[in-house]
C-alpha cells in the first residue's frame, strides 16, 4: 500500500498536497479500498469556505457513501472534473488523477495538526 510522504494525512482517510498558496485534497489508497468500486463523487461546495474536518462531498461506493471530511479550512477552488466521467478514477490512481478538489488554505499552517506518512501508515495498521 502506498503512503506517500510528500503529503498529509487526516483520521478520517483524506489527503493533502500543499502546492504554494493552494492545496489538492483526495481520499487514501486505504481508503479506496474500503470502500470497494467507486461509482460517483458527489462534492457541491465548488466556490465556498469550508472549516477544518467539516464534511465538504460524499463519495458513493456499491455498497456504502462516505463523507469527505475538509483536512484544513478553506475555500475549494475547482472540483475535478473527470469525476463526473470517471468517478473509477478516485480506485485507479488515489495520489494522482482521482483527487477531489483544489482548495486556498485559509491557514496552511493548520497541517502541522495533520499526520504524516509514517503516523497514517500506523493509524491503518499497515
């Protein structure tokens, strides 16, 4: 299982890329894996204010739908938009072209309150 380090980490399964003054958020390998085949993504707060940990979209599997929970507080930029399409992608490259939303940080420096790599990896128990 992959737990790349370059990222940060939330107890709910999120991840978090900061990029300058933005970031990109998407859900764990982990987690996809849970949650089996992915089969819509369902996030409507394209252009709003979201806190810390507050649910921002769904994500719907065959079996289950999961909130997504915000890893720092800001204001999601841009949904992806090959979900609508390709929600399958979120299962197929979790780190690369399944993430979620693009958010501005209110303040990045809230990821100091994230894991890393090595603290998710045994919050999963791998």
């Amino acid at each position: 299982m992959n737990f790349p380090a370059d990222l940060k980490y939330t107890k709910d399964h999120e991840w978090i890329r900061l990029e300058g003054g933005e970031a990109v958020v998407g859900i764990t390998e982990f987690a996809q894996s849970e949650l089996g085949d992915i089969v819509f993504v369902d996030i409507g707060t394209e252009g709003q204010e979201v806190d810390q940990h507050a649910v921002f979209g769904t994500v719907e599997a065959v079996k289950t739908v999961s909130d997504l929970f915000m890893p720092l507080k800001g204001t999601v930029l841009a949904v992806n938009p090959a979900l609508a399409d390709d929600p399958a992608s979120v299962n197929k490259d979790p780190y690369g072209a399944g993430w979620l939303v693009r958010i501005k940080p209110t303040d990045p420096a809230e990821a100091a309150s994230l894991m890393s790599a090595d603290e998710y990896r045994a919050h999963v128990g791998h």
